[in-house]
C-alpha cells in the first residue's frame, strides 16, 4: 500500500526505495528518502508530540515570516512563522498515479489552536500537496481567502536538508540577487559570490531570485536542486554553534549536519482578495 497512515502520520511510498513521511502536526515532511538515502534533515532532538514546531523536515510558514516588523501589521500578534506549523492538519486523500504517489492536506480556521487564530481571524483554506516521485519530491501549498475583506500573508517552504558536511557545502546560482542579512541587522547588500560557502551563521532573505532554481551540492558533487515555482524569494540560514548550544530541540553540533535553502514569498507580503487563490512551491530534485 503507498501510504500508510497512523494517529500522528502518514508515510507515502511508491513501492521501490522511496519515501516521504509527513506529520499532520504542521503539515510537516520529516523524512524524504531516494535511493534510500535521506535527504532532510531532523534533529534528534526534535519534539514529535504536537507540543512545538518540529526542528527539521520542511515546515511550513503561513501567515507571517518571522515576526512582524510593523507592530499595526495584521499578522503582529502572531508567533514567530505564524501558526501553519503549529496546528494539526487534516490528511484528504492520497493519489497513486504514474510514477508518482501524492498526498493533500488541508487546514481551515476550526483546526488552528483558538488563541492563535484569533490573533489574524480571517477566514482561509489551505491545501498542502506532496508529490514523490523516484527521484524528485514536490511540495506546494495553495491559499484560499474565503471571507469578505482582502488579507496579506508570507508563506515559506523551511527546508532543511541533511548534508555530510558543512564545511564541503556550495550553494550554486545565487549571485547578482540582493538579499537581507539579518546576521547583519536586516542591512540590504548584493551577493557578488557564484558560489556561496558558510563558515559562520548565515540568516539571508533574498529577494525576487532570478534564477529558476538554487543548486545545494555536497562535497562529494552530489546534491539537491531547488526549483522555484510560483514563488520569489530564496532564504539562506544555518544558525552556527552558539545558537545551535541554545536550543533545547537541536543538537549542539547538529548545525554541522544541515543547512536551511527556503522558498517562500517572505520580503513583501502576498495581498490576495476575497475569492481569490495563491498557489506557489518547490521540486526537489536529486543530482
């Protein structure tokens, strides 16, 4: 059977050696194995029980990046990346088609935990939709407003990905963009590198990314290809030792073994009026 589903999650499969497995806790993707290797990245620390945001996987932001910076901004009272990945989604259905195996989920107002909801109280519908295919992954959400007024909202894909070592990391095909350093006190500045290495915490907004998809290659020339669809902006972010040693879900030298490449609509807001759908997401795909 391509998915096996129990109380906290369901593992989709497509009969060979590969996998996606996904928590109705934030909707999020923990695992996504090809070849039967694991691509992401999950803490050991991570909590699983529905009590906090899962430290690893993919997931996912919605309706604020972060905190707001404008304290009369609607989404203000939220929680740091908004409440998508704090509440508990609905699995829809599954789909075995041709090569590939997906999965939809849901999430309306009646399943965000009430005094979040009641922080940004508009009326919405997402769908969350994970596709596998032998060597790719795709994951893309759509946004519904299904009330009276317009809303803005940001929406990320958080990806972590599990690499081999941070030190052998490129990420290829990021040159040229302006992005935000937050490492730097939000300053705006424009990457000149074609390839960007870390030896340090990295925390970067880049803004409208021109280029198609951003490549994560592994020491060995291995790696991930991100392709954007429907969606702007590209963020960079490995959060370094001493961040790493101050988080009770995160090992403290597990910053070793991944890194952030997260595609999302996150320097402006997306406006989206009464009626209307946003739809946006990313192709993984394994070089």
């Amino acid at each position: 059977m391509p998915f096996q589903k129990s109380d906290d999650k369901v593992i989709i499969q497509d009969g060979n050696e590969n996998s996606v497995e996904v928590y109705f806790y934030g909707a999020t993707v923990t695992s996504w194995i090809t070849a039967g290797k694991e691509r992401l990245f999950l803490s050991k620390n991570a909590i699983l029980n529905g009590t906090k945001a899962i430290r690893g996987g993919i997931p996912l932001v919605f309706p604020q990046f972060g905190k707001a910076e404008d304290s009369d901004a609607p989404t203000a009272a939220l929680p740091q990346h908004g409440f998508a990945r704090n509440s508990k989604w609905e699995f829809l259905e599954g789909k075995d088609g041709d090569n590939e195996v997906t999965g939809i989920f849901g999430l309306s107002p009646s399943s965000v935990p009430t005094e979040l909801y009641q922080k940004w109280p508009f009326p919405f519908k997402l769908l969350y939709t994970v596709t596998l295919r032998p060597q790719s992954l795709s994951t893309f959400i759509s946004v519904k407003n299904e009330g009276s007024e317009a809303f803005d909202f940001h929406t990320l894909l958080h990806t972590y990905f599990s690499i081999p070592d941070i030190s052998t990391l490129k990420i290829h095909n990021l040159a040229n963009n302006v992005f935000i350093d937050k490492v730097a006190n939000g300053a705006r500045d424009t990457e000149t590198r074609e390839v960007i290495t870390v030896n340090g915490e990295v925390d970067r907004v880049y803004e409208d990314v021109n280029a198609e998809a951003v490549l994560v290659q592994y020491g060995d020339g291995s790696g991930i290809r991100v392709k954007r669809i429907g969606v702007k902006d590209v963020v960079v972010w490995n959060q370094w030792e001493a961040k790493a040693a101050a988080m009770s879900d995160f090992g403290d030298d597990e910053y070793k073994e991944m890194i952030c490449v997260e595609l999302g609509n996150v320097s402006k807001y997306v406006h989206l009026a009464p009626g209307e759908t946003w739809e946006g997401g990313q192709e993984l795909s394994v070089i």
